[in-house]
C-alpha cells in the first residue's frame, strides 16, 4: 500500500464544517473547518445551501496532499427535511433538527404507526407540509438528509446509509430498509389528497455499510474544486458489519482502517444486535426513536 495515501471525513454539523484526512496508522494528518451557524428564517432554522460549499472548499482548502486521498465519506447534521423537484431544485427552505414545528404531524404518525416519530424526523417534516396544504408538497420528487444531498451532489447516487435513513423513516432491522407496513400505512393516509407520488418514490435508496455508493464524478470534483475521484461511502449512519464495510472501492489494504475510522465507514460496531442500549446519549429506554442514538431508532420486530 502507498503510505502517503488518506482517507477524507468531511462532516457538516450545526457549529463547523469539518475536513480531517487520516492515514494507515489512523493518525490525524491534515485538516480544515469552517464555521457557521443555523438562521432563523420566517419561522423556520434553516442554513443556505450556497453556505454549504462554500464551507465545503474552504474547510478542504486547508487539507494538504489532496491527491493522495484514496476514499472518502460524508456525514452531517441528521434528521431535517430537504425536499426538491426532479431537477434537483430546492422547493423550500433546509428546516434543520432544531424546529419543532411538527407536533400534530409527530402526534398522528406515532399512533398510525405505532411507533413513536420525533417532530424533527423527515416523515413529520413531508407529513406536516401536506396537512399545511403547502405549496411545494405536489412538485416534490425528492426528499433527503442534509447528508443525502452532498452525496448526491457529488456522486451522482441517491442513497443514504442506514443509520442515517433511520433518522428520515422508522427502519425494519430484519431487512435493513424502510418499513414496508408503515410505508403502506402512509401511502393510504395521504391518498385521499390525490398527490402525484408515493412515500417509496420520495424517499432516497437505502445502503448498508460495504456496498458500492458510488465515485466522486467530475462534476462532484469540479464542486469542490478539484478533489481526486475516490470512491464515497454511503453518507451518514454508523452501522453495518464491520468487516464487510470496506469490501467495495477500496483496496484489500485498507480493510483495517476501515474498521477502525467509525467515521469515514461505519465505525468499529457490531452488526446490529437487539438489546443494545446507549449508543449514544439519548437512548430511549424502552428502544422507541425518542433518543439520539442511531440504533435505537430502528423498528426491532
């Protein structure tokens, strides 16, 4: 393996933009952030995405040895809506984790569902614009993560890693995918509305940690002013077996930091287990998606 080579996590959370390449022996070798801060617009917290590359360069721009990154992965602030047309266009504003703006929304999917929906959850976010009969509701072909958006952005794939697509919908963990049952239930609490899409058309494909999430396309390089086109891991999550998290567009010689770099490729846990509590702070006693934690926002069966 070529010593010189790195690996690039870039993380955009609600104080900084982050940039941090790491070696083999997972040493911290370069780095970058900028620093920005949520606005409070029209009722809404929200960041500009111009403000999003911008943050972006800048905080690559203080990375040295840019071409010897070999792969790299993109996390970020979860939860939120971000809902766009066909063409990728913006139809409102990026309302972040921080509104609590839909409270009869959460109320009404948590006993549909059985399941307990936070109000910064991505289907509280669709469900309460579709009860504010708003205006962009019809013209959405996509919603996503902050995360899902930067991937797309530079990848040109629609996907979230698991983890992070926990955060959007409730998560089956016998299949790893969003909950068929609940999927339905929201498909036929919607219909009478006659809206011209369904809840599995809107919502971005979801990936395990391993499988093939795509390459940094040129278009991708030239928005971020010329990085080498590595290939990426699904954006945000934490989960997936660590041993097959690095099987797909890296060299064999890179297994070992993958397991170990929880950031850049889903960290060193396990394959997902139930009884598993506190992953992170927040963890709801009772496994319900009440806390922060990404695995206890599963659906356990």
């Amino acid at each position: 393996m070529n010593e010189k080579k790195t690996c690039l996590g870039i993380e955009l959370g609600s104080t900084r933009i982050k940039a941090v390449a790491i070696n083999s022996d997972f040493q911290p070798v370069s780095s970058g952030d900028y620093t920005w801060a949520s606005r409070y617009e029209n009722g809404v917290w929200t960041y500009p995405l111009e403000e999003v590359w911008t943050g972006l360069k800048t905080a690559l721009s203080q990375v040295e040895d840019r071409e010897n990154i070999a792969a790299a992965g993109v996390s970020a602030m979860m939860h939120g809506y971000l809902a766009f047309d066909k063409e990728w266009n913006l139809l409102t504003p990026f309302r972040t984790w921080q509104n609590t703006i839909t409270g009869q929304a959460a109320a009404e999917l948590t006993a549909l569902f059985g399941f307990n929906i936070p109000q910064r959850w991505s289907i509280a976010h669709i469900y309460q614009a579709v009860l504010n009969k708003e205006e962009h509701v019809p013209k959405i072909a996509h919603i996503t993560t902050l995360a899902g958006y930067i991937h797309y952005m530079l990848t040109g794939v629609n996907a979230v890693g698991v983890g992070e697509a926990s955060g959007m919908f409730p998560i089956d963990s016998g299949t790893q995918d969003y909950d068929q049952e609940m999927v339905k239930k929201f498909d036929a609490l919607v219909k009478e509305r006659d809206l011209p899409w369904t809840l599995t058309e809107l919502l971005p494909r979801v990936l395990a940690a391993g499988q093939d999430a795509g390459k940094l396309t040129g278009a991708g390089a030239a928005m971020l002013d010329g990085l080498p086109r590595h290939p990426l891991r699904a954006s945000g999550g934490r989960r997936g077996n660590r041993d097959d998290c690095c099987q797909r567009g890296c060299a064999p010689d890179w297994k070992r930091l993958c397991r170990d770099f929880h950031f850049l490729y889903g960290g060193p846990g396990k394959a997902l287990e139930k009884g598993i509590r506190g992953n992170r702070p927040g963890d709801h006693p009772d496994r319900k998606s009440g806390g922060h934690g990404p695995l206890q926002q599963l659906h356990q069966r």
